[in-house]
C-alpha cells in the first residue's frame, strides 16, 4: 500500500514537470504572446487596469468565416489571468496559463482518488485509489507530451481548455457515481472551459444537465 502511494506521488510530480519547464523555459527565452494569446493578455490587463472590462470571452477565429465579431461565451479566463498579467506582463500570462493547467492536473489526481478510494471498500487504506490516480497522471503526462511546451503556456484552446476539460469529465463521472459535492466544483470548471472555447461548451452544457440530473 505504501508503494501504490509513493507510486501516485511520483506520477504527479512527472505530469507536474512539464507545466513548471515549460513556463520557466518561455520566461528565460523571452516569450511574447502572439495571435489569439496576445489579445487574451489584452483583455487580462482590461480586467485591473481601468479598461473597458471584457464582457465575453476571447475572439473565436470563426469570426473570419462568419463575416462578424464572434466572442467565446464568458470572460472567466480574463479574470483567471487579470492578476498574472497584472504581475507579470508576459511572462505572468505564462505562468498564469501553467498554473491554470497545473490547478487541473491535481484536481484529476484528488477527485479520481477520492473517487475510486471511496467506491472500493475493501481498499480503505488507498491502494486502488492510489493506482487509479497514478494511472490517470500517466494519461495527463502523455497529453502534456502531445501538446507539447509552447501550448502549455498559451491561453486558450488548446493551452488551458484540455487539462480543465479533463478535470471535468472527471467531476461528472464522480458525480454520476453518487459524489454529489463534486458538482459544484463541476460546475465551477465546466464555466471556465466552456466559456473559454464554443467547441467544448455544449458538450460541457450537456453534461452539466445530466449530473444535476443525477443529483436530484
């Protein structure tokens, strides 16, 4: 049992390396947001700095095809962001975005525990639930591999939209198994992913009628 835990703390810190180089590693090169990133930062530095305080969230790139201004549905990423840009221009975007990911990738760690440590009662001590949560950091380091260190830095789709969306579905799946408090924090995620990017959000609408629908 001590070995399945010291397990699922070593897979936590490896899917936690990525998100700490990669922000270290975008600071001491200079990075600078470009493109979506950088009318992200924009709309952060609206939030404290007497701007026009952003109403909706960022601009989608449809907006090109559709022929009009076209916003993602709420601005909770701005307002995740205000104090990291506020801080540290650049580089606190950066790290900003990391934390957001990082924030994601322990809450994975903590519900699936929880999740699986409590289902299985013959397992009260953790040990199924330690090698559940260690299973699912290796899915989180292989998505962090995939994306790779410029993206995870990089607000938006798919830099801080992939790790939340994740801790999501888990939230659901942990309240569909009978877990009513993880709902609000469900609720609370499923807001900033689904605002953050139109593709995710219907299916982040759905599945929030349906764990609440579970819950009653």
């Amino acid at each position: 049992r001590k070995r399945s835990r010291r397990w699922a703390w070593l897979a936590l810190a490896a899917a936690l390396i990525p998100l700490a180089v990669a922000p270290a590693r975008a600071v001491a090169g200079g990075w600078v947001p470009v493109g979506d990133p950088a009318m992200v930062a924009v709309g952060a530095g609206d939030v404290l700095d007497g701007g026009s305080v952003p109403g909706v969230g960022p601009w989608a790139a449809t907006s090109v095809l559709a022929g009009a201004e076209v916003h993602h549905p709420a601005p909770l990423l701005f307002d995740a962001l205000a104090w990291p840009v506020r801080w540290g221009g650049d580089a606190g975007l950066a790290v900003g975005a990391a934390l957001i990911n990082a924030v994601a990738v322990v809450g994975i760690f903590v519900t699936t525990r929880r999740l699986v440590g409590v289902t299985d009662a013959t397992s009260a001590s953790g040990d199924t639930a330690a090698t559940a949560a260690a299973l699912a950091m290796m899915l989180v380091a292989v998505l962090c591999w995939v994306m790779g260190p410029d993206t995870l830095i990089e607000p938006g789709y798919p830099g801080t939209v992939v790790l939340p969306f994740l801790w999501f579905l888990v939230l659901v799946w942990a309240v569909l198994c009978g877990r009513r408090w993880c709902l609000p924090w469900a609720c609370a995620v499923g807001a900033l992913v689904g605002g953050t990017d139109l593709r995710v959000a219907l299916f982040v609408l759905v599945l929030l009628i349906v764990a609440a629908l579970a819950v009653a």
